[in-house]
C-alpha cells in the first residue's frame, strides 16, 4: 500500500491528507499498522501526525505481538530509538489522565511480544541506557510493576544487566550503589546447575527465579529436572513452585509429556506428577479436581496428551498408572486422540500389543479375551484380512474414537426390567451393523448394545433425524439429544434389542482402514473433482488436491511418463512398500493408491504449510522454529533407519521433500527413490540416485554406488545448511555457503560469521549448534558421520560437547560455487 511508503519516508503532508478510518486500519502482512512502519523509520514528526488522528493505534499489537514501544527499543542504534519511546510513553500518560484512569496505560506498558519480551527488558538487552531510564522513571512513579517482568529465556532486565555486568544499567535498574551481585546471578547457571542434579545450589535458589526462569524453548527448572531424571530435584523445585506442575513449553509439553518422551519414558517421574497433582486437587477441593483434569488432559503440538505418548512408546507402567486414574476419577483420559488423532487403544491394537490392550481395556471381565475375536475362535490375525473386505464395502462411516466410551462395559447385557435378553452372547461388529444402513432398515449401537430400531424411529418424536443422520453407526450421543424429553425412550427400547456390539473387532477394522488402500481412478475424479486444484508438478507426476468422502484433505500424485514405464513401476513399487510399512509423526503418511492401465497414482495426506524449500525462501520463521523443525526431521528420518525392520533408507532428503503441516511440523516426503535394506550394513546399486548437491560423494562414484543409512546423514547434513543459510542477509553470496561456514569454524571466525550473516545475538548459540552438526552430518569417510538418533540428541542439546569435524564434503570442495550448489536440482 502507498500509503506505508509514505509513512516510511516520512512524508508529513500525505498523511495529513489521508482519512482517519484508512490511517486506523491499514496493515501490511505482518499486521504493521502505519505508525509502525513510522516508529520503525524514525519519522517522529509523521508518528505525532497519525497518534492525533488515531491514538488507538498506540496500543496495538502486530503479528509478532510487537508494539510501537517493542519497535522504538528494537530499532535504531544503538538498539533503540530514545525520542520514540519518551513520545509514546509521555502520549500514553496524557492519555491516562484525560480517561481518568491508569489501567489501560499499565497493560500497555507491560505489553509482552512473541519472545516474551517488555520494551524494558528488549531495552536492556540493546543497553540502551537512556531507554531503560525512562521506562524505570515511570515504573517507580506509578508503581507498575514492569521491572519486575522476566522477558527473553526469563530474565529480568536486572537479571540481564547482571549478566552484561553494566554497571551503569545496574545503577539505573536498583538506584543504589551497594549491589549484591551474586544474589542476581542465578539464572545465569541455574539450567546448568539442575542438568547436573545440583539439588543443595537449588535449595539457595530464589523462588522468584524457580518459577520464573525460561530457557529458548520456554522450558521450566522443572522441565529440564525432569527431562535429566533428577527425582530430588523435582520434588525440591515443586515443593517451592508447585505451580511449575501445570506450565506447558513454547511446544505445549507439560511435564508429563518429558516424563513420557524421553527415554522412552520414565515411570517415576510420571507416577510423581500424577501423585502431586491429586494430593494439589484434594487439597484445593473441587477446583483443584477440576484444573488436574484439565492439566492431565493437555495436548502437546503434536496432539498428544501423555496417555498417547506413552503408548506410542509402548510404556506399559506408564499407561497403567495413567489408567488407574482415569477410571478411579472418570477423567475420560483414555477417549482422548493423539497424534492423528489415534487413541492408546488404537496405538495399542495397531501394535498388536496384547499386554497393553488388556491395560488399556480390562476392566476384570474373564471372558473378554483380547488375543482373538470375541467368539474365542478367529485370531486376531485373520481379522485384518476380514476388516479389508470390509472396508472397501465404503459402510464405516464413523471412527474408532467416537466408540471408546464403551471399551470395558461388557457385563451381562439386561434391559430395564431385570431380566437378561436371550440374544445377549450375539456378537455384532460396526461393520455389520452398518449393512444395515438404509432408509428402510436401521439398525444402531447405543450404550454398546445393538438395536433394530427402524420401526421405532419412524413413530417416535425425532425419530426420522436418527434415521437420515445415524443409522448404522454408534448413535449414543444423538440418541439422548433426541430423546432427552423423553424419560422412558431407553426402556422402550428394550424390544429392539438384537446383541452386543464388538468393540475390538470394529477397531480392527478401523485399523486395517488405516493401511494404503486401493482406489480406482473415478473415485481419484471424484475426490479431486476431475483434477482441478493442481497443487504441482515434477518430474514423475502432477499433484492435485482433493478431499476423501469422510472429509480428510488429500493431496493426490498421479505418476507420468510413458516413456518412463519402468521407473514409474519401480517409484511407484518403493512408495507402496516403504510407506506401508511405517508409521512416524514426522512421515508422510499414505492413503492409498490407484493402480490401473491408465492410471497409477498415490494418495498422501495433504499438508497446509507446502514445502520447506519454499518456506525457506519466503524467511518468515524464526530461530527457534527452524531448530525444532530440524529436530523432527531427524527424528523421522532417525525411525526409518533405526526403528525399521528392514531398514529404510531414503536416498533423496532434500528441503523439497519435507512438508510442513498447518502446525509447521515436518513430515518426509517422496520414497519413490527409497531403498529396504534387508541386512547389509552397505551394498551396491547399480545406477545413481538422488539430488546432486545433497548426494554423499560415495554415491556419486563412477561405475561403484556404494550405498549405506549414512548417504541420508549427509543429505541431511547438507539441508542444515539450507535452513541456516536461508537466515542470511548481509553475506556475500557469490560463494558456497557450506564452505563458508567451514572456513570460518576453522579460523575460530564461526560466532562472528553467523552474527554477520544477521541471524541474532540471542539465536547464535542455536544457529552454532546447526552448523557444527551440519559438518558433522557431511564428513567425507561415511564412516565418521553420526547416526541419526546421535544427530537428534546433538541438536536437542543432550550431547553438550560435540566433536570436531575434521574433512567434511569432498576433497575439492571449496572449488564450489553458490549457484552450483544451490539451482542445480538434475535428479538422477
């Protein structure tokens, strides 16, 4: 908009001819209003003019929940721009006094952005001292509050003038010439302290800074206690700070989802937590009840609560003190869906975990036996095949978690009057039920019993909705909205009765729905209504977008190349087979698939975010995003090398090929080019594959491909480098990147380098990180790369101390120029 420009040049005149209601809701795409991008320019004269005509705007906030006051402190230099904050914070107090009141002008001035950050404490970090003066000024004269404010990683702006020991700032901040600095130094080592178990220096800790320390993930003292196994430290931090119990990191974890991560899980701790927050609930009576049912129940990013994350590690003492709860309070933990939004149960019958199905649903019932069918005849093994046939008949129209209210009610069925109905052991699977799925035959589950209901519905009041909306499915919710008028409906019911309905079996089936299934190529018009939202094409295929009948989004690749028969057969066979095969957050996951003379085509989950490469581009992420998006990614590509059997390896990670979903969370994509290792911990091939600047140089050996897992490490590897370069600004990019940032790491230059390529102060030990495990992913010799689960806890920060690369890319690597490394995307 024109009017930005103008703002940006200062351009007095222009905005005085502007409307008022323009001026007021103007935004660019990072939701900057016009006194914004005015502040941010440092056109004082311009500001003054818009505030007269809009003094709204003073208190807004952007897309990065900046204020003007955040862009004065931020902007100019050094770090800040004096005469805009003095202007805003003098305009905010006449304002205050003319409304008769300073409540707004408290909430503004304490205002947090995206890093958690006051004007104050961004003013501190920049050492502007004339800044921090001023806003210490009005502090102290109207009793805010704001110096006591932690921003950035937790810190106070004392806290911080602590750590630059700036003695002027330090002044400024206590107005006393006698300073206890050991008393302010805490947060500086108190994460250190508490990785090493340090529970005596925890005990001197001040309760103001156990509760309010954060490192860049937004992690608690009791976080990190927890994700180190400290139990002693644990218990000392929430004797002290029990409210660290309920905190969630920028990533949504509580401390129950560490305790189930990492290493694979720690019962203790969970069994800890879970205790300490029902002797908190008791004591607090029935609002205490009601915040640790919501506390259990909290979903990370993923989705996942730590029930499912449990499960999903298969940690049977975990679960089992997690059901123990749910049952005894009737938390409804258990019904809740994680990530894809599977329950336990689903995770645990997908497994085929009998010791977690009987965890998960045993309620002391002897004859419900979860090794086989109910009957006690058919395994459960040739219930797969059963639940396929099934599920092409297209009759499940509902989902496993819609039924697991029910899992464990399998006493004898008896109807009001006492007596037991002769068809109480008549078994029926949703399946079943639902070929009874028509307007003149209904028949619906209700309560976890299965009734023939058709005449019923159609003389009952409301009956015809249950009719057109629920027949064939578990209609136990829409039963008692329909009902609820009607006290003696479920009594009526009783004639209808036919038998019981099967849980176990019908999750199976939802099961068996979960594996790729096949489509013809009508339904892929159907679904993508005749191909027409194309989403992009490459060389093996066109993607379009779609939605199955169910309403999931789809993205659909339909393979191309007559002339390439063969090696669309031989992508098409490495899809099918890799992905069928595995199941990981950070894995694209595989609908199914068309396969006929005209048409061979993939259907995949559809991701909202699109591809990294472009995100890349667009350099709209910060730091912290990127890092934790590097993380899941070697965590994807870490399940298929190590937790596979046979191995999978990958064979083409590039940034293209990693989605993004509307959470910003990776998943891999592409196994056209995929290989299963069946044993071998390196072998042959015969031809090259892959993307050329992400190949291993082993690979691109004449006439001797020698492929291994560690050809993916430095694919990755050289991706880091991709995400680290995408935050450059000021480097000159005529030269290699990668090669840059070896230079510089061998020079001792590495620090500056990153900082000169404009990445912040605050992301410079992150971005450090990413470089040094990058070099570490391409060494040279195969040999000397890391695995990936090594690669994982390197850029979790698990591994402190990382080892020195020593000969990363090839030999003549430094030979390379940017635009070689960069455009050339020849696939082989």
């Amino acid at each position: 908009m024109a009017i930005f420009a103008h703002a940006k040049n200062g351009d007095i005149d222009y905005i005085k001819k502007v409307k008022s209601d323009v001026l007021l809701k103007a935004r660019d795409e990072d939701g900057m209003s016009v006194l914004s991008i005015a502040a941010i320019a440092d056109q004082l004269d311009c500001c003054e003019e818009i505030l007269k005509k809009c003094p709204s705007l003073l208190y807004h906030q952007n897309n990065f929940k900046n204020t003007v006051l955040h862009h004065a402190t931020y902007y100019g230099s050094p770090g800040g721009i004096f005469r805009l904050v003095d202007f805003f914070v003098s305009f905010g107090l006449d304002a205050a006094k003319k409304e008769g009141g300073m409540e707004r002008f408290k909430r503004w001035i304490k205002l947090q952005n995206h890093n958690a950050d006051t004007g104050l404490t961004q003013a501190a970090f920049y050492k502007n001292h004339d800044i921090v003066r001023r806003f210490v000024q009005v502090d102290r004269e109207y009793k805010i509050g704001l110096s006591e404010m932690a921003g950035y990683k937790g810190k106070t702006a004392l806290q911080i003038a602590v750590e630059y020991d700036d003695q002027v700032m330090l002044k400024l901040l206590t107005d006393s010439q006698d300073i206890d600095l050991d008393s302010l130094s805490f947060p500086v080592n108190l994460f250190d302290r508490v990785k090493s178990g340090d529970l005596e220096y925890i005990k001197t800790v001040p309760q103001d800074v156990l509760q309010n320390t954060r490192d860049d993930y937004q992690m608690s003292a009791l976080s990190i206690a927890t994700i180190e196994d400290h139990l002693d430290c644990c218990k000392e931090i929430l004797r002290r700070c029990p409210s660290l119990l309920y905190h969630q990191n920028s990533m949504k974890n509580t401390v129950l989802h560490h305790a189930t991560y990492y290493g694979n899980g720690i019962f203790r701790l969970v069994d800890f937590f879970v205790t300490a927050g029902l002797n908190a609930a008791k004591n607090e009576g029935d609002t205490g009840m009601a915040r640790f049912k919501r506390w259990i129940k909290l979903q990370n990013h993923n989705g996942d609560t730590g029930l499912t994350q449990a499960a999903y590690y298969r940690n049977h003492d975990i679960i089992k003190r997690f059901v123990e709860v749910d049952r005894q309070y009737k938390l409804g933990l258990s019904l809740m869906a994680g990530y894809q939004r599977k329950t336990a149960m689903e995770l645990a019958l997908e497994y085929q975990d009998n010791e977690m199905i009987k965890l998960l649903g045993d309620r002391g019932n002897p004859d419900l036996d979860y090794g086989a069918n109910t009957d006690g005849k058919t395994p459960v093994s040739i219930a797969r095949p059963q639940a396929q046939r099934t599920q092409q008949t297209g009759n499940i129209i509902d989902t496993a978690g819609d039924w697991l209210d029910f899992i464990g009610t399998s006493e004898d069925v008896k109807i009001k009057s006492g007596t037991t109905v002769a068809s109480e052991h008549k078994r029926f699977t949703l399946a079943e039920v639902s070929k009874h799925n028509n307007s003149k035959d209904c028949w619906l589950v209700i309560n976890r019993k299965v009734y023939n209901v058709t005449g019923f519905l159609r003389d009952h009041p409301g009956g015809e909705n249950v009719l057109l909306n629920v027949t064939g499915k578990d209609a136990t919710k829409d039963f008692k909205e329909f009902h609820s008028h009607s006290s003696d409906a479920m009594t009526m019911m009783d004639k209808f009765y036919v038998g019981v309905y099967d849980l176990i079996n019908s999750l199976l089936i939802k099961l068996a729905s979960d594996k790729p299934q096949p489509y013809s190529h009508e339904e892929l018009v159907d679904f993508t209504k005749n191909f027409s939202f194309p989403l992009g094409s490459g060389g093996f295929g066109d993607v379009y977008k779609g939605k199955l009948p169910n309403g999931v989004l789809i993205a659909v690749k339909v393979l191309k190349g007559i002339d390439k028969e063969k090696i669309m057969e031989e992508q098409f066979a490495a899809e099918v087979e890799t992905m069928g095969r595995t199941y990981h957050r950070n894995l694209i996951k595989l609908y199914g698939y068309c396969y006929e003379a005209d048409t061979k085509a993939l259907i995949y989950e559809y991701m909202e975010n699109g591809a990294l490469d472009v995100i890349l581009k667009k350099n709209n992420l910060d730091m912290v995003k990127l890092h934790n998006i590097a993380i899941e990614i070697a965590q994807g590509i870490s399940y298929l090398h190590e937790s596979c059997r046979p191995q999978i390896i990958h064979q083409d990670i590039k940034p293209a090929n990693v989605l993004l979903d509307s959470n910003l969370s990776p998943k891999v994509i592409d196994f056209g080019l995929a290989k299963v290792n069946m044993g071998e911990s390196q072998f042959e091939q015969s031809k090259i594959k892959g993307t050329r600047n992400y190949m291993a140089p082993e690979v691109n050996q004449p006439n001797q491909v020698r492929l291994s897992c560690k050809c993916d490490v430095y694919s990755f590897g050289m991706m880091l480098f991709d995400i680290l370069g995408s935050k450059r600004n000021h480097v000159d990019k005529r030269f290699w990147f990668p090669g840059q940032v070896w230079d510089k790491f061998n020079t001792n230059q590495l620090d500056k380098f990153i900082l000169d390529c404009g990445i912040k102060e605050e992301d410079k030990d992150s971005a450090k990180r990413l470089s040094v495990v990058a070099l570490l992913c391409v060494e040279h010799n195969p040999v000397a790369r890391p695995m990936m689960s090594t690669v994982v806890k390197m850029l979790e920060g698990k591994i402190k101390q990382l080892d020195a690369p020593t000969t990363p890319f090839y030999p003549n690597y430094y030979l390379s120029s940017e635009s070689s490394s960069v455009s050339d995307s020849r696939e082989f």
